[in-house]
C-alpha cells in the first residue's frame, strides 16, 4: 500500500528535480544517469544523425534533448556556413533548419542539400516563424521534405522526424542492411 502513495510522490520529485537540471544545463549522461536511477525508460541509441540549425539557443535545447531522449545522434548548428560544414563532415539523416539565419537563409542550405550529390537525399525540415504563402512556395522549390512553423510541440516534431526517416529509408541507416 505504501509504495502506490510513494511512487506517485517520487514521480513527482523526479520531474522537479529533471526541470532543474534541465535549467542549469547539466550533461546529458548525468541527466540519463538519474532517469536510468528512478526507473524513467530511455530509448536505446539509434543509429540517425540529426542536424539542428537555429540560432535561438533555447529552440536547439529542447528539441535536442527531446531528440537525444529517443536515442538520436544530434549535433548543433547556429550558422549556415556551420551547418554546411556539419553536413560535410557529419552527414546527416535529417536536418531541422530555421530559415532565418545570419548570412545565408535556410532557403540557401535546403537548396545546397538538395542539389549536392552526396546530400541530396538528406532529408530537411523548414522550421520557421516565416507562415506566408510565398514562404511555403519558396520551401517546395529549394526541396525540403517538410515546412513547419513555429511554434510547434517538440513531441510532435520528434514523430515527425521518426515518420520520415523511417519512410524515407524503410530500412536501417545502413544500406548494406537495407531489405529493397
């Protein structure tokens, strides 16, 4: 009887405790450390690489920690020329870009991704507070594969990503295990 009354109350501290860490940044295997101690289940690591481009900090927080909790691979970038050099070096599966960005928009990058040989299959998400008609146009002629606006809920975007990548590949990453 006891433990139904204390699980609820651990529960409780737990996700307290986990919004402060939250806030003051503590590292990622600290913060899976202690949901592996309270019994929270995280996601086993997937073999996906993903690209965040946003230059709002708190936007590249919350969905790479909301994307590392499904056991993504996550890298960041604040710039388009950063996120250029990530895709070379990193190659993503999928990259989440804001449009608005210092020097070249995202509009730039989708096109660079979708007209390089090695990238093009990448697949890239417009993630944007751009919402007018010759936005979303712009975003189909460059080639991304999904324009969102802001705001959207972090969950949803992680399902969205889940649903393309394994649309997309409808196999592992690795395509000497894919099944075509």
């Amino acid at each position: 009887m006891m433990y139904v009354w204390i699980y609820p109350c651990l529960f409780g501290v737990a996700h307290k405790v986990r919004s402060q860490l939250q806030a003051v940044g503590v590292a990622s295997w600290l913060k899976f450390g202690f949901y592996f101690f309270l019994g929270v289940q995280v996601t086993s690591q997937k073999p996906y690489r993903i690209l965040l481009v946003d230059d709002e900090p708190g936007i590249r927080k919350i969905l790479k920690l909301f994307l590392e909790l499904e056991g993504y691979s996550v890298y960041e970038a604040i710039t388009a020329n950063q996120a250029i050099s990530v895709i070379k070096k990193e190659k993503p599966h999928l990259v989440i870009l804001d449009v608005i960005l210092c020097g070249q928009t995202g509009f730039d990058v989708c096109e660079w991704v979708k007209n390089n040989p090695e990238t093009k299959d990448v697949i890239v998400f417009l993630f944007t507070a751009l919402n007018q008609e010759h936005d979303y146009r712009e975003g189909q002629r460059v080639g991304c594969d999904l324009y969102l606006t802001k705001p959207q809920n972090p969950k949803d975007i992680v399902e969205k990503v889940t649903e393309f990548l394994l649309s997309k590949n409808d196999c592992k990453p690795d395509p000497e295990q894919c099944h075509l």
